[in-house]
C-alpha cells in the first residue's frame, strides 16, 4: 500500500505552483479570487444585489489547487 502524507503531498502542490507561476510568491497551495457577474435588478430586494460599484451583481468566488491546475510543457 502506498501512503503519502499530507506534508509530502503539500510540497508537491506548492513545487508546482512555484514552478507554473510569477516566482516571488513561495509557499502557495491555493488561489481564491472573486468576481462581480452583472445582472438585471430583481424585482425582490433590488438593493440585496446593488454593489458597491454602483450596479445590480451576483458576487462569485473561486478557489483553486495547484493540483487541479492544467499542466503546461
């Protein structure tokens, strides 16, 4: 049975990700980021929808591993 820990498997992940971004930014495992996607003002609680940017958005969120990332030659 092969077994690999969860500190062997986080190095990997954070080797990767030195390897496949912007160097400067060591010890990353993840990513997460956010977006306003623009909609029309619902008819129910309008101002629940109303940002800060001054229009009507759901606010989305994305996390991401390095595991799961593409890989590129």
């Amino acid at each position: 049975m092969f077994v690999i820990s969860i500190e062997d498997e986080m190095r990997e992940i954070m080797q990767n990700f030195e390897a496949q971004t912007v160097p400067g930014f060591p010890r990353i495992i993840g990513v997460i980021d956010g977006t306003h996607i623009r909609i029309k003002a619902p008819l129910k609680q309008p101002n629940a929808y109303f940002n800060r940017k001054k229009f009507h958005s759901f606010n989305t969120q994305v996390s991401r591993i390095n595991s799961l990332l593409p890989k590129f030659n």
